[in-house]
C-alpha cells in the first residue's frame, strides 16, 4: 500500500470537508507535519550478520498476545468516509490480529461493535465528560459488551483551533451521529457539532485524580493516552495507568507541541517497567515502527492511515494497511538484524 496514493484516492472519494477534517491539524499545522517528519531524523543502526530467516512481530499489550505492534488508534466518525464505519475498521483490526480503539465518539455504538467483531480485541476511548454519570454510564457499557481496555484522553481541556473545519464548514451530515451518546437521557441527543460537542464533553478542570476515580468505577486496565513528558507519565503511573500513550492527538490540539517520536524516549525513561508505553502520530512506514520500539515504546497505533483505507475499500481497505505496514516492519527487523520486538534496543537508533 502507498499511502500517500491511498490518502489521494481517499480525497477524491470524500467531501472537500470531510477530508479536511481528517487530514488537518490544529492553527498553522507544524506539529500535524513534525510528527512525520521527527521519525526519519532517527538514524537506524543496524546490526548485520544475525540469521534473520525468521522474525517474530508478536508482542502482547497488558497481557494480551498480539500479531505485532500496530494497533488502530481511535479517531471519531468513520461512518463519514464508509457506510460500515467502525464495524468495518474493527472488523479490519481483528483480521489484522490488532488491537482496535473505539472512539467516544463513533458512529456504530459500543454495542454494535461488539456484535459485529465479536473475536475483536477491543479497547474503548473515553473523555471524562464534565457530566460524570455520562462517563460512568459509558464505562460501564463498556465493560458489559466486552472491551478490554480504557483509553482515557488526557490532552483535550478544551478542543484545538483546527481551522481547516472553520474554512470548509465541517459538520456532520444528517444520519450521521455520535451513536454512543444517543440515549442518555430522555429527549436529549447530543449535538453532532465538534466544537459545541468540546463545550459540553470535555472537562478542563480534569486533574490526575480522574485516573484514581475511574479506578474506582472500572475493572478495566486505564490507558492514558496524550501524554509528552516524563514527569506527566510518571504520575499517571503513580495515579494507577496501566499504559501511557505517547500522543499530542494527531497535531490537532496544542499546535507547536514536540513530536511523539521526540518525546517518547523520555516518557519510556520516566515510567521503566512499571506500566507499558504507546506512541501514536505520524507512523507511516515500518521503519517507523522499528524506531518507536527503539525509543522506548512497546506498540504504536496508525490514525488516519488506516481511515484512508476504510475510505477507499472498507474492512479490506483498512486491513491491507495494518498488514501491509506490519509485512514493511518485518522487513525493517530483517535489515537491522532484529528478530523480535524484545530485540529492539536503544542501541537501534542515534
Ligand atoms: C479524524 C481524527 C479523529 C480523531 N478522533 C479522536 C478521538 O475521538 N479520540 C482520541 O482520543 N483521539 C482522536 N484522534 C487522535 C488519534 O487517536 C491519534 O492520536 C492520531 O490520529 C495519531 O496520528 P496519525 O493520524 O498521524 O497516525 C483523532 C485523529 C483524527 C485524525
């Protein structure tokens, strides 16, 4: 797969807005390009003379076996770029052995995920609304349909400034819904506009404490996803994450912020063995990945690549992504002499 080919046949599928909203960042965009950028400046060095005949993506996240170490991060809305939304990219996930991260905002619900991939190994993003019963509420449906994980989204206090959507306009087209919040409350449905949505879900008085809360609510592994420092890291950690993900939201929220791939080696530092470490934002070749467990991390999770191949041919079109990019990251270990994920050492990259 050529993804940028395949992001220029997703343009020409999707509306001028849709597309926008999915490849945009936030203000003048530098971190949305740094993120792509920051992996190549990370010089390989390869070991040679190793027997490479085989080599062995399997890893596990939070005690869990995995094929390899891409997973699917969660973005909102696929139903907006194919009619089977996230039945499709969770359907593509579980053929590709990933993980699949389940967006708040989705537009199949929790539990018509659940039933369509029901062999699925499915996490579930969450914002702790400022309306907490709401949050509770989705926890717990979670929970009940099978999700394995939470993946709670630190870095929205309040939503970027993603300019691109003011220009073209972007809202949701009618049909088109955030299908977990429907049902709530009697009578209410939430807005389906970004910005109002940002007004009413996201807490900025959110403190470390959210993570001891949703402790108490949960039986579920906590995943604290949005994370660039050490020090952040290390009280998430000490707050009781399972996991912190490296992330700065796809460059769409602080715009300016440090690459992930800049940023991981010192979170990896700061946490050690005592939770797992994830970075997601501008993986795109298996090099990449190679690199990021490198620096520190134990898997990545692909964004927008892998809406780009929900766009163009569904389930299939996602999967070809993940499998693709995990048939390159083979490739990667084979010419840098790695055989397995464990043997990803620093010592991969300057
Ligand atoms: C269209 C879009 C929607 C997103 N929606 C969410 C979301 O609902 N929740 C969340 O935690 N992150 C969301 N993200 C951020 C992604 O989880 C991830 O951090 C980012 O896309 C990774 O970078 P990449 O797209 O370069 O792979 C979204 C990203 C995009 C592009």
């Amino acid at each position: 797969v050529d993804l940028a080919a395949l992001e220029a046949s997703a343009r020409e599928r999707l509306s001028e807005a849709t597309y926008s909203y999915i490849a945009g960042g936030a203000d003048d965009e530098l971190t949305l390009a740094d993120n792509v950028a920051a992996w190549s400046r990370y010089r390989l060095r390869p070991h040679v003379l190793r027997d490479v005949s085989t080599v062995d993506l399997t890893t596990s996240l939070l005690g869990t076996p995995m094929s390899s170490p891409i997973q699917v991060a969660p973005t909102a809305y696929h139903r907006l770029v194919h009619p089977d939304g996230e039945a499709a990219t969770a359907k593509a996930a579980a053929a590709a052995g990933s993980v699949f991260t389940l967006s708040t905002v989705s537009t199949v619900s929790i539990e018509d995920v659940a039933k369509a991939v029901p062999e699925g190994r499915h996490w579930f993003q969450l914002y702790v609304h400022s309306d907490r019963d709401l949050t509770i509420w989705l926890v717990q449906r979670a929970e009940a349909a099978g999700f394995s994980a939470l993946v709670l989204t630190v870095d929205t206090p309040v939503i970027g400034r993603r300019r691109r959507d003011g220009a073209t306009g972007f809202s949701l087209p009618p049909g088109i819904e955030p299908a977990n919040l429907i049902g709530f409350r009697e009578g209410r449905t939430e807005s389906t506009n970004l910005v109002d949505f940002a007004a009413t879900a996201f807490d900025p008085s959110l403190t470390v404490d959210a993570i001891g809360w949703l402790r108490e609510h949960t039986r579920l592994p906590i995943v604290v996803k949005g994370v660039l420092r050490g020090d952040d890291a290390a009280a998430c950690v000490a707050a009781g994450a399972s996991a912190v993900q490296v992330s700065n939201h796809g460059g769409r929220q602080l715009d300016g912020v440090l690459a992930t791939a800049d940023a991981l080696a010192e979170v990896a530092a700061a946490v050690g063995d005592r939770a797992e470490v994830y970075v997601d934002g501008g993986i795109r070749r298996g090099s990449d990945v190679l690199r990021a467990l490198a620096l520190g991390a134990r898997s990545v999770f692909v964004g927008r690549p892998v809406l780009w191949g929900l766009a163009n041919n569904g389930a299939d079109g996602a999967r070809a992504v993940l499998t693709d990019l995990a048939a390159e990251t083979a490739r990667a270990f084979q010419l840098a002499g790695v055989r397995s994920c464990a043997e990803a050492g620093s010592d991969l990259v300057s």
